[in-house]
C-alpha cells in the first residue's frame, strides 16, 4: 500500500563559472525547525473503501471471535459449579442413606423379642398364663357404643340386615366377582 515519493529535483547546471555562495545568518532553532521540501511534505496514504470494509469486517468478526470465546468459559464455568453442587448433594443423599441404615439396625435391635422379654422382667413383669379368648354379642356391643356416645341410637333402632340381597345380587352375576 506504500506509494512512491517523487523528489523534484533540479537540473543540473552547467559549470561554467564558479558561483559564489551566499551566506546567510541562521540561527540554530530555525536550522532544526527548517526541513527540507521533500520532507516537508508527506505523501498522503489513501485508503479505498474496500480496504475499509475489509479491516472493518476483520475486527468485526475478531472481537465475535472474542466475544464466543468469553461465553464458552462462562458456561464452561457454570457447568463445573453446577457439577460441585451436585457433588455435595450426592455426597449429603449417600450420608443420609447410611444414617438410615443405621437407624434402622438400631430400631431392629431395639425390637428384638429377646430384649423386650428381658427388659420386661427387669421392670417386674412376669409372662402370662394364657389366652382366653370371649365372645361378645353384638348386642352388648352397640349397647356399650351407646352408652360411650361412639354411635348414633337411631341407627341402631333400624333392623336393616345388609346381606339380605346378597343371594338375589350373587344369582343374577353369577361368579363373576
């Protein structure tokens, strides 16, 4: 993209008689500050529009570059954290699980026969002699309910036996349940 620089230069001239110089006071400021023509001038780069587009489009697509990157190490990021914290609440499930079978060994150990018999005796109990086993009429039953305010007296007062339908209800269907 560098263009070329012409220098004018002047011809030469002939040499016929020795030129005198002439001389002239400066002062060194204006020697430093005095640059010659060709260095006066700077050539003035121009750049077209293609060029343009061009390192536009490349830093466009460069800082998109950057920008992706930047978001894949966010997530990235995101999934390891995520991946710790699953970590320890797995860590606290299997804790838990093993709390649990603790407990259970201790509840089991708690009720076994063996111990509740031998905890018993030491309190004073003695085993029993045996079972029997009364029966009670139903009668009596709804009596005591009664009396204790377990059931309504009016439903009681009702005579309904509710299997009285079950041979007609059994007949009609057959086996079937």
């Amino acid at each position: 993209m560098a263009q070329a620089v012409k220098v004018a230069r002047s011809a030469p001239q002939p040499k016929s008689a020795p030129q005198r110089k002439k001389v002239t006071t400066r002062t060194a400021q204006q020697r430093r500050t005095q640059t010659s023509p060709a260095i006066r001038k700077a050539p003035q780069v121009v750049v077209s529009k293609r060029s343009r587009r061009l390192v536009l489009a490349g830093l466009s697509i460069s800082f998109v570059a950057i920008a992706m990157m930047m978001l894949v190490v966010v997530f990235q990021t995101r999934i390891a954290e995520t991946q710790l914290n699953i970590d320890k609440i797995e860590s606290q499930i299997s804790a838990e699980r093993d709390r649990y079978d603790a407990l259970r060994l201790e509840r089991s150990s708690l009720r076994d026969p063996a111990r509740l018999v031998s905890e018993a005796t030491a309190m004073g109990m003695v085993p029993g002699n045996g079972t029997d086993f009364v029966s009670v009429d139903p009668v009596t039953v709804a009596q005591v309910l009664v009396a204790t305010g377990g059931v309504d007296p009016e439903l009681l007062s009702v005579s309904h036996d509710p299997l009285v339908n079950y041979g007609a209800v059994k007949s009609t269907i057959g086996d079937r349940p």
